[in-house]
C-alpha cells in the first residue's frame, strides 16, 4: 500500500513540474524562447518628473544625485533613475518612446557596456545614458540630461 501511495505521489509531482514544460524537459519548449525578438517589454511611468521626457516604469529617480533648472524659455535636467531591466530593453523603450513624445534620435553608441542615446526636440537636447551598476535590486542606471541649446527662438524685430 505504502509503494502505491508512493508511486501515485511521484506521478503527481512529474505531471505538476511538467506543465510549466509544455510536456518538455529543459528549455527547448519554455515559451519565452518562442516570443519574437524586440517587443517592448517596459511601459512608461505614468507619473514622470519630466512631462516630455519618458521613464520605464519602476525606475525610481535618485534624488540625491538628481537636479533641475528652468528659467525662461530655458530648462536644464540631469536626473539619475535607477530600477530593474536589462539595460538593452530601456535601450529599445527609448527608441520608441521618445519618438512618441515628439524627439528625434539623432545617434546611438555602446562602448563598453555603457549605452548612450542622443535626441533633439525643437531647441532641446537629451542625452540617455544606460549602465549597469550591479545592485541587486536595482541593476540598471539611466543618466538623462536634457538643456535648451543656442537655437533660441529669435525676438520680435519690431522696433518701437
């Protein structure tokens, strides 16, 4: 009596590690080798520091590390976020994101793991940088900073 509860008890346990296998054994059949190449996996933070400018979602800003300034018709940013997501995904969220809110990319580089993305928007620029840190909890850093460049609007020619 006890083998059968035995045998009926191991039955059990193959057919419950099984199922998450598609009836394979080893990743040959996990579904997530089976999902097309570069889909979006991040979504926008609904409630970003910058209007215009995205973050993935649970990236948190690093306030200690972090500033702003706006005066006029000029801003300045230079905001550090940190969250969880291979930097490679917030690399292609960006790519499709910032296009979203109206930026264009104008190059992208990768030199030595370290990411970096440059936009432009009417007079503005913004530099994307995305490393890795090595925190457990937080292993991926983005680095924005954005600043209205020289190309001003021009002032009324009106004299009075």
């Amino acid at each position: 009596m006890n083998n059968l509860r035995i045998s009926v008890m191991m039955a059990l346990l193959a057919l419950v590690l099984s199922a998450g296998c598609d009836g394979q054994w080893g990743l040959k059949g996990d579904s997530r080798t089976s999902q097309p190449q570069g889909d979006l996996v991040l979504m926008p933070e609904p409630n970003a520091p910058i209007g215009d400018v995205p973050v993935p979602i649970y990236f948190k800003l690093d306030e200690s590390r972090s500033r702003n300034y706006a005066a006029g018709n000029a801003r300045y940013v230079d905001h550090v976020y940190r969250g969880s997501g291979n930097k490679y995904e917030v690399r292609d969220f960006y790519f499709v994101e910032m296009e979203r809110y109206g930026w264009v990319c104008m190059g992208d580089r990768a030199t030595g793991g370290v990411l970096t993305l440059h936009f432009d928007k009417g007079t503005e620029r913004c530099a994307i940088v995305i490393s890795d840190r090595y925190d457990l909890f937080r292993p991926t850093e983005i680095h924005l900073e954005m600043w209205t460049t020289g190309r001003l609007p021009s002032p009324p020619t009106e004299t009075p």
